[in-house]
C-alpha cells in the first residue's frame, strides 16, 4: 500500500475565481479575494454561511478544469502516473490549515479525488502559523497530527511519498525531514517543464550526541537552570543547541523544545542509545564503543581529523 501526503493550499479558490459565474457570485458576497483571506478576516464568516454553495461551485469546477484547476491536483494526478499508483492501493492524506477557506479547498479536492475512484482520501486541519510566537506550537500541531501518522504507517509496511510542491516552506522542510527519517520518497512538480521529479531522498539520522543531549536533558527535567546546564554541557554546546531550535533560554533556565522531544519520543527508543556506536575514521579505521561517554572520549583523540558516527541502535518508529 502507498499513502502519499500533499498540503493543501488555496490555489483551487484562486484560479476558480477566474470563471464568470463563480467570479460573479463571489462578488455579490464580497469575496472576490476569497483565496488570500487571514484566518481572522470577517469574511471567513461569509464562507463558512455559504459554505454547501461554494463547494457546489468549486466541486462543478474541478470537474471541468480536472488536475489544471489546482497545485496539488496537478502534482498528484502526475506523481500517480509517474510511479503507476492505482487508486486501490492508494492511500491520499491532505492536511490544510484550520480556516474556513483552507477547509473548503481541502474538501473540494477530496471529493473530486473521490469521484476519480481514490476512495481512502484523509483530511487533516493543523494550527496556523502566522507568527514567531506561534511558530514552535504550529510545528508540534503538525508533528502531532501529521508526522506520527506517518510513523504509524511506515511501521505497519505502507511507502510514503511526499509532495513538496505545495503547502508553506517550513512546514513542508520539517515534514520532509520527518519523511528522510522514514526513508519516503519526496517529489516535486517542477514548475519549469511541469512534470515531476523526483528529489534525492536519502535516509538520514539525528546525530547521536544530539540525541545523547537530549536525553540527557530530559532526564533532567526538559527545564534545566543554565547554572546547572552548564555544568552538563559546554557554553558552546549550548550556543549551538540553541541556534538548531532544540533547546530555548528562557527565565534563568534552558528549556527542551516540544518538537525535539517529540522526535526522540518517536523516533528513538531507550535501547537505542545504549546499544553503542561505531567510529569509522578517514582511513577506514572502525572503533566501537559502548556508550555516550566513551564515545566523547574517542572524538576527542580524533579532533582534527575526519570520521563518521554510526549508531549501532536502530531507528525506532512507533
């Protein structure tokens, strides 16, 4: 079985606004702006009154516009072509952002994905993100109801595929890094010959030190006065750990970003961590040892030089 995962945005409501009638009726309700509206805009209101018309309205215009009448129609009908994804073994989950315009978007082309015979099509709503303060909550909400099931269907035997083509950048980076770290297959609809490619989708891993600190400070407590972080981890460690967004300095104490736990709660189990690491230096020297600590030990002889980590756990998906 295939699940592929996509974003919804609101291109279906900006090119639809194009066709007279459409165009007509949104003007006598004021929504000649429809596709861009704010989560707070009071027109959302008037979308969600007239919501059963206007997905009339967009469902009749997909039906004639087929995959031209939006981004991620034209980037799924051609990605099931490409990889010959039958709708019976096919598995579609969209995820829009929770306003009423995103909704009906997501809606419309559930429908008609529908009615093209892919009937196991799943619509997820994640928050918003339309500030820095909400920035870290926005990406747990994703994690939360996007990635995990991502989880749950690679470690039940389905191949993930990921179209980067639409959704906001961030949210499609993070969710791409998830999909690295569950060997998907990431594509895109590239806008220059339109048609798709596959983007290189190696499988990638979490360094184990940063893994080690991280465990590390939840054993501590996720929130850890910097008097005592520091007396755990190096000034720069910390500088660093705060530059990559895993921990935040916040009132005297450093603090566990949501997100980082949630990856090491999902990602890696407790065995991992103890089962050891192989060093593998320039030269193809392979030294193993048995934990965290003798590991700092042997890069500290090897400063200078090049070599790689691997951890001799595996990837715990759950």
């Amino acid at each position: 079985m295939k699940v592929h995962l996509s974003a919804v945005g609101t291109s279906v409501l900006r090119n639809s606004s194009k066709d007279p009638k459409i165009k007509d009726r949104l003007s006598s309700l004021g929504l000649e702006n429809w596709d861009s509206l704010s989560l707070d805009d009071k027109k959302q209101r008037i979308i969600v009154e007239y919501r059963n018309e206007l997905l009339e309205y967009l469902k009749n215009y997909i039906r004639e516009n087929g995959e031209k009448a939006s981004a991620e129609l034209s980037a799924l009908l051609k990605a099931f072509r490409k990889f010959n994804h039958k709708p019976e073994d096919t598995k579609i989950f969209l995820y829009y952002t929770n306003s009423p315009n995103s909704e009906l978007a997501g809606e419309a082309i559930r429908y008609y994905l529908n009615e093209l015979g892919y009937k196991d099509v799943v619509l997820a709503e994640i928050t918003k993100i339309n500030s820095e303060a909400n920035f870290y909550e926005g990406m747990v909400d994703l994690f939360d109801k996007v990635i995990t099931k991502l989880i749950y269907w690679k470690n039940n035997g389905y191949e993930i595929f990921i179209n980067t083509t639409s959704g906001f950048k961030s949210e499609t980076i993070f969710i791409s890094i998830a999909g690295l770290m569950l060997e998907s297959t990431l594509y895109y609809l590239h806008e220059s010959f339109n048609d798709i490619i596959i983007l290189p989708s190696p499988p990638i891993s979490i360094k184990p030190n940063y893994v080690k600190i991280i465990k590390r400070l939840k054993e501590e407590g996720y929130v850890v006065p910097l008097s005592r972080a520091e007396k755990i981890l190096s000034s720069d460690i910390i500088r660093g750990l705060e530059e990559l967004a895993i921990i935040e300095r916040r009132e005297g104490a450093i603090r566990l970003r949501d997100w980082s736990k949630k990856f090491i709660d999902n990602f890696y189990s407790e065995t991992d961590i103890s089962k050891g690491y192989k060093i593998v230096t320039e030269d193809g020297k392979e030294i193993v040892v048995a934990n965290g600590e003798e590991l700092d030990e042997e890069l500290r002889k090897l400063e200078g030089k090049k070599y790689r980590i691997e951890p001799l756990g595996n990837i715990k998906v759950r």
